[in-house]
C-alpha cells in the first residue's frame, strides 16, 4: 500500500526545511499503541514534524498487520509532516517489505560491510524507493552499543570524512547517518562531559553542504529518570548519555535527523516501576501504562522544544 494513503509524507521536504532553518526532525522509536500515541500527541501539542521510527525487531513484536493498524487509526493527515521511517533494515528485502507495507521512508544499514559492498547494497534501496518517491537514509562508520542484531557492534569506528561524497554520490541516498561518538542503549559515556567529534562532523558538513545528516543513539539518558528507576527496584548503575548542549550543536551543523529510543523506555520504565510501588494492590495495567504514556509524552516534547527545536515548524504554522 503506498504511504500517502496512512496521510504520511517522505522526509525530502521536512529535511530541507531543517537544514534551513537549522533545527532536527525528532525521530522517536515507536512498538506499541502508548509509544506511537506518546510521540504522536507530542508531535501536535508542539506542532513539530515527526518520524516514526520503527526497527525490525519492533515490527516483528507487532506484526505487520497491527503496525499499520496502528499507523491507520493515528489518523495521519499530511499537513502534520509525519514520516514512517524503517530504522536499522538490515537486508534489501526487509526495506522492500516495509515499502510495500507504507513506510515513507527507510533506513539501509550496511555500515558493518566492506564500503564497496556498502555502496552496492544502498545502491539497489535507493532504486526501488526512489521509484516509490520513498527517502533512503544509510550509514558510514559503526556505532558502538547493543541493541539487536541489526545494530550489535562492540566496537565503533567514526566516519572517514574522505569517504563521504563518493559514498553519497555512487548511491542516491537522501540522508546520511554519521559515527561521531554516540552509541546506542543506555551506556554511552564513561563520563559527563565527554564530547563528541564535533571536528569530524564539521569536516563531514563541509564535505557535504546542505546535505542532511543523522544522529543515532542520541538519547541523554535523563539523571532523573535513571534515578528513579534504580530508588525503585532497579539496576542500571552508571547510566549515561549524550549533553543536550552538545545536541543542540550539532543541529546547528547539518544534523537534521536525531533518534532517540532509550530516553522513552527510561520513561516508561521509571513510572511502571514508581506507580507500581505507590499503588502496590493496583493491578490494573491501564493504570501504570497511562502514566507511562504520559511521561514518554513529557520527554518528547522537552527534546522537541529543547534539543530538536523542531516546535511549531509545520508549514502552515510557521
Ligand atoms: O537503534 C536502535 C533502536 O534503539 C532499536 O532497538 O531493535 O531493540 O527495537 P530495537
Ligand atoms: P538511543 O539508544 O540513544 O535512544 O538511540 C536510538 C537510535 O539510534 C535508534 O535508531
Ligand atoms: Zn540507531
């Protein structure tokens, strides 16, 4: 089923936008009916354009039957500038599947391969997407962090800016996901005030000018919502993530895409886990999943006015 039918859009107009007027579409990770409804209500209290990311191992805990289910009952309209973005493909089959299902959008991440191979394997997403007015976003260096097997690298290696144009030329993608120093999951930095390669990124965005660039494994890891977790039963000690100033700066220097998953889990983990503790004979699960939406709600928009800057940016807003 083609995209336009669910009310979504492809990322081309939103990026430029972006890159203009330096802000970073949010691109928050959704599995189930409280993140999507968490992320959506975010997105239109601030009038923001969002992309919905949605990982293999997400859309297989679905299925794809309930995953556009979801996306058909959201009721999408196209002036909302919402993208339903495959984060993490791992196979040329996987981004044609999602395409076929209705996403607008798909990521190739051979980043792990050969660059050649890398080139070869975006080349081919990019033909049938782009035949399906479909944006393609891929990757150049390894992130390090454990996620799934799509996105499992113990180690990193940041992006070769020589490598960057011959790479966006030979393949047509739309975007580009760099290796700077974030990592995925909840345990990015050894310590606060680590920062990330900002050289690099510069180079890269004098490489590539105008040209939109991405950010994973860029959640902040808030030191409220790991601390609540940790008072109330839970164990993730030294848990850390990326500085909001330094996201912020970053979208000031080409990066118009940033993705976020784990600041919503922490979210949703932190208020389970304290409202199951101040209601312990509560066991109605509307309950603590509602509060849970609401505070993945409240972390969207924080990170959509204060790190994304991407509030009232909707065309007909603005
Ligand atoms: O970048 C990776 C995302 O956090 C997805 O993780 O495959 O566990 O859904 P997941
Ligand atoms: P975090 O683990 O930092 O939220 O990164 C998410 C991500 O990159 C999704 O693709
Ligand atoms: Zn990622």
């Amino acid at each position: 089923m083609k995209y336009t039918e669910f009310g979504l859009v492809n990322t081309r107009t939103m990026f430029a936008d972006a890159i203009a007027r330096k802000y970073a579409v949010p691109a928050f990770n959704f599995y189930n009916m409280e993140t999507l409804n968490a992320i959506l209500s975010a997105a239109r209290t601030t009038h923001s354009p969002v992309i919905l990311g949605v990982s293999e191992s997400a859309m297989k805990y679905m299925g794809s039957d309930m995953l556009m289910g979801l996306i058909r009952g959201a009721n999408i309209h196209h002036n909302e500038q919402i993208a339903l973005h495959l984060d993490h493909g791992g196979t040329i089959d996987a981004c044609i599947r999602a395409i076929d299902m209705g996403f607008s959008s798909v990521m190739i991440d051979a980043s792990k391969l050969p660059f050649e191979e890398n080139i070869k394997i975006t080349k081919s997403v990019v033909e049938y997407a782009h035949a399906h007015d479909v944006s393609v976003e891929a990757e150049l260096g390894t992130l390090s962090g454990i996620e799934d097997e799509n996105t499992q690298s113990a180690t990193s290696s940041y992006t070769n800016p020589d490598d960057v144009v011959k790479f966006v030329d030979a393949t047509g993608i739309d975007s580009l996901a760099i290796a700077i120093g974030t990592s995925h999951g909840a345990y990015k930095r050894k310590s606060a005030d680590e920062e990330l390669r900002f050289d690099i990124l510069q180079r890269i965005a004098d490489m590539l000018p105008k040209f939109p660039l991405v950010l994973h494994g860029a959640s902040q890891i808030p030191t409220d919502l790991v601390n609540t977790i940790n008072e109330f039963g839970g164990d993730m000690p030294n848990a850390r993530g990326i500085a909001p100033e330094q996201l912020r700066h970053a979208t000031k220097m080409n990066i118009c895409k940033i993705n976020v998953d784990s600041d919503l889990r922490l979210a949703m983990t932190a208020s389970v886990r304290k409202s199951m503790a101040a209601n312990p004979a509560n066991f109605n699960p509307r309950e603590y999943l509602g509060a849970g939406t609401k505070e993945m709600t409240t972390v969207c928009i924080d990170e959509i006015k204060n790190i994304m800057g991407s509030d009232n940016k909707l065309p007909h807003i603005s």
